[in-house]
C-alpha cells in the first residue's frame, strides 16, 4: 500500500502562483511514477485529467495544457513531489490529486519493460494509489 497525502491547496487570482506537495508513503516500489491530475468539481460527466507526470529518476511528462505554466520536479531525498504551478489560470480551478505507481500498463509494449516508459499522467491502472485532493481555486 501506498499513501499519497497532497497539501499545498488553496484560493489565488488569476495569473499567481501555488505550489503542491505530495509525499507518498509506503511500499516505495509502487511508487515509481508520481502522478498529478484533476477534476472539477461538481461536473459529474468529465473525467478526472492528467496534468504531470515524473519517474524516479525525474523525467517528467506533462499535458499540453499546462506546458510552459507548470513544472513538476521530485526530491527523493525529502520523498516529495512537487508541482509547482504559475500564470494561474479560471480553468486550472479543481481539486487536485496526487497518483502514485506504475508507467500506464496502455504504454508498456508488448512484451518489454515498463522501466523505459514514461510516466504520462494517463487515467491508467498504472497509477494505482490515489490521494484525497486537495482545492485550487483561481479567480479572475
């Protein structure tokens, strides 16, 4: 079992800056790829998107979306992940959750290895530990 707890959440304008932690706990094998995705709330029928994504040895995979606004990085020595997250936008107002597992089994080919694949923040069994969230608001 893994726990992934987030913090970091909270209320800012439009165009600030937040920063969330995670730090995962427990069977660290499970938590090759760390993962951070959100949903809005209140808005049943869209699925809960990925945003970043990183492996252990810090390679990071990101969703077009947010590309060139956030940045996720790891220290291992302080068992943290980091998504820091500037030029806030209304629309990157949800609740944010950390994952924590594997590359996504629909990435790993047939056959081969997952070490070599990244940690695309997919909706995927890979991410197989969940937090509870945490809120980020952004007003205009």
């Amino acid at each position: 079992q893994v726990q992934t707890p987030e913090s970091g959440g909270g209320s800012v304008q439009s165009g600030g800056s937040l920063r969330l932690s995670c730090s995962p706990s427990g069977d660290t094998r499970s938590s090759y790829c760390i993962g951070w995705f959100r949903q809005t709330p209140g808005n049943a029928g869209k699925k809960r998107e990925g945003v970043a994504g990183i492996d252990r040895d810090g390679k990071t995979a990101y969703t077009d979306s947010v590309k060139g606004r956030f940045t996720i990085s790891r220290d291992n020595a302080k068992n943290t992940v980091y998504l820091q997250m500037s030029n806030l936008k209304r629309e990157d107002t949800a609740v944010y959750y950390c994952a924590a597992g594997l590359p996504p089994w629909a990435d790993v080919p047939s056959g081969g290895s997952w070490s070599a694949v990244p940690c695309r923040p997919a909706i995927d069994p890979g991410y197989k530990y969940w937090g509870q969230g945490t809120q980020v608001t952004v007003s205009s």
